[in-house]
C-alpha cells in the first residue's frame, strides 16, 4: 500500500485548500493543484462507468457498483498545465500503482451527450464552499465537452479500491480559466453488521400494514446472485417470521436500480429473489410451496435513480403477501 502511496502522491497539503478537507490517501493529487472541495462518506454505493453513456437508453453501457468508504475530491490546477497533461498524469501513475484501467474517454462524441451531466450530479454539494466555481465546470464539461474520463480499479486484501477521474479542461468561453478535476475514489467493504435491525416482529408488522416489506439486510457480490455472508441474518429473521406464521404465503421479490441493460436487470433481479427462496428452503427449511421468486428490475422504484443514495435505496429484495 505504501508502494502505491508514493507512487499516486504528486503534491502537498496546500494553505488555498479549503479548510475541513484533506487528499484521499490511496490517490492524491496533481502537483501544485488546490483542493477546491470535498465529501466523505463512511459508507455509500457508488456507481462507476465502465462503458459510455446510452442517451437513447438513458443510462450507462456498462457500469460496477461498489459499496465502502467514498470520498469525493474537487481540485483546481492553476499554472500551465492543460487538461490532457493532468490527465495522463494520473493515469499513468494510476497504472505504475497497480490499478487496471476498466474505461476511459475523452468528450461528447466519444463518452456519450449526457455522460459529464450524469456525472456532475454531486458537484454542487462537493463544491458547496466555492458556489462560483460550479456552473463554469459544468459550462465546460456539460456545454462544451471539454473533459476526458476514466474508470480504474485495484485488487488489494483489505478490499477493492475504485476510481472514477474526470478532468475538465480551460475552456474561456464557459469561463473555466484552468482545469479542474473532479476525482471519486471508493474503497470497498461490507456495511458493519448491527446498524439496522428488521426482525421477524417487525416483518410481520410490515407486512400485516402494508402487504410488502423491503429487507436491505439482503446483499449480493456486484452484478451476481450470490448472496453475500452478512445477510445470514435477515435470512434467519425471515425464516423466524414465516414460522410463527404458518399460512402466509409470500413472494419474494427483487429489485434493481436503472443502471444498465432493462434485460440484464430483470434477469438479475429474478436471479436474486429465487436464490433467496432456495436459501429459505435449503438452509431453514421453509416448504417451497410458500415462496414464490419474482424480479422486476427498475420497474417499481421507491427513490430517484438520478442520485447514487436513490439507487442503492432501489437495490433490495422484498417480502410481499400473497
């Protein structure tokens, strides 16, 4: 790690940061840049392109989910450096760091018409201290087109290390009078246990008031139906419920967010609820009888896609009555 460290560290905690932020430790920055904002999150799903966007479809080509530590940095280069100095810079030293490039590109014609609008969408809260500075990157990067991308992804034992990286280049007419980069780096790791608790009561109350219940408890490794080890808990909750209460009958239902082919999702979302189902069955021995596995993708959402927290709200698997 430390390797990669010196490797990514092009320049020094600067007196024009702003003040409260700091430069992510796995992937800092480029020599004399100034951080210009930042947001850190204990845990979050992030979605990071690995392919360009489908205006058409309204939604990545191809894309990763990763869920961990998130922090969003925003950095201003001042000097001579242009946009495509900054950006092989990074990638280059993301490369010498160990990291495999999964996507990269440059402007409209080549990520998509809508690719820098769907990823500015947080810009605006990470540039909360420097308001000015918002509509020229997204003038520039949204308007004009003048910025270049990538997607890059490390292997490490604590955990997967993704990074997405989007430089803007000066553009005078957007009044972006230097490149910016706008960098999102997530470091992998399950949700600690504990934090959120349905049990069986508390399903059965659900269920009994609205007909359906969403369990988060539930997770699966990245665009799999394999049900990852924290969830042995809502399974044995689950189990509990559907043997105090003998004649209910469920479906157990999946659900995606927008992200990716329509096909693919409701494959998926199907793929997830019947794995549950067999869990049920095998491991707690519920009578199949009164299970039923359904996947409907995107189609019932219960927050907006337009933001990473909607999108990992839509990602669950739920109880609903017969």
């Amino acid at each position: 790690m430390l390797l990669i460290v010196s490797l990514l560290v092009f320049g020094n905690v600067l007196a024009s940061d702003v003040s409260g932020c700091a430069d992510n430790p796995i992937v800092s920055r480029f020599k004399g840049s100034e951080i210009a904002g930042c947001r850190a999150v204990r845990f979050e799903a992030l979605t990071l392109p690995t392919g360009r966007w489908s205006d058409d479809k309204h939604a990545w080509t191809a894309a990763r989910d990763l869920s961990g530590r998130v922090s969003r940095l925003v950095y201003t280069v001042p000097g001579q450096a242009g946009g495509q100095e900054v950006f092989q810079s990074y990638l280059s030293a993301l490369k010498a760091g160990g990291f495999t490039l999964a996507f990269s590109c440059h402007g409209f014609e080549d990520c998509g018409y809508g690719f820098a609008e769907q990823l500015l969408g947080g810009v605006r809260d990470t540039l909360a201290k420097r308001p000015n500075l918002v509509s020229h990157v997204i003038s520039a990067a949204s308007g004009e087109g003048k910025f270049s991308f990538l997607t890059a992804f490390l292997d490490r034992p604590q955990g997967e290390v993704g990074v997405s990286l989007m430089v803007v280049d000066r553009d005078k007419g957007s009044g972006l009078s230097m490149p910016v980069v706008v960098l999102r780096v997530v470091e992998r790791q399950q949700m600690a246990s504990g934090q959120v608790t349905v049990d069986a009561r508390a399903m059965s109350k659900g269920l009994a008031k609205d007909g359906h219940i969403a369990l988060y408890g539930i997770q699966f490794a990245t665009d799999s139906a394999q049900i990852e080890h924290d969830s042995q808990g809502t399974l044995a909750q689950m189990a509990k419920m559907l043997v105090a209460e003998p004649k209910a009958k469920v479906f157990i239902v999946g659900h995606t967010d927008n992200t990716g082919q329509l096909a693919h999702n409701l494959a998926l979302s199907k793929a997830r609820a019947k794995a549950v189902v067999d869990a049920l069955v095998t491991k707690y021995g519920i009578q199949p009888d009164r299970l039923m596995a359904e996947g409907v993708a995107s189609f019932s959402p219960v927050a907006s896609n337009a933001s990473e927290a909607g999108r990992a709200r839509n990602r669950r698997v739920e109880m609903v009555l017969q």
